[in-house]
C-alpha cells in the first residue's frame, strides 16, 4: 500500500512514460492482463488508456488490472491511468521512506 507522499513521487514519475497498455472495445481480456504484468514486471511503472469505445471506464480497468497484476494504482485521470508493482528481484524504482 502507498502512502501519499510515494504515489506524488509516482505520478511526477509517470508524466514522462509512454502508454503502454490500451483496453478498447473488447474490454478486458487475458492478454491485456497478461501485457501489463509483463510490462509491470520489466518497468515497475506503467501507463494505460481506456479508449472511448471501451465498455469500462478507466477506474474499473485500472483496478481490474491491479487486483490481476496485485500491483498498485496510483492514479487515475480522465482515461489514463498508472499502476506500480515493485520488482522483487531487482528493483529499480527508490521510494521515499514512510513515516
């Protein structure tokens, strides 16, 4: 669980990354899972959209995939939205410490 102060290092993060993962109008399928685990396991940090003929709105697909992936979401805006998981092997991601 993040606290605030880890999901606005976060969110800063994420203005630079590219959208990675896209849900259209086939919803959520195994293979968008299966693209954002992937994606969370090689950048810890990933952005998606949820396209206009999506039947889900971009909250429900950023926690769809989370609850899936068991990552984070840090943030959901408009369409867009940012998920995290740390790497436990590698992590390359430096939170700040918690109180």
């Amino acid at each position: 669980m993040l606290n605030s102060k880890q999901r606005a290092y976060l969110r800063g993060m994420a203005n630079s990354i590219d959208t990675i993962v896209h849900v259209g109008k086939g919803g959520m399928s195994d293979q968008i899972i299966k693209q954002a685990d992937d994606a969370l396991v090689a950048r810890e940090l990933i952005k998606g959209k949820c396209l206009e003929t999506s039947p889900l709105s971009s909250r429900e697909a950023a926690d769809l995939i989370a609850e899936k992936t068991n990552s984070d979401v840090v943030q959901v805006i408009g369409s867009k939205f940012v998920l995290y998981r740390p790497n436990p092997d590698e992590p390359v991601i430096k939170l700040p410490k918690t109180k």
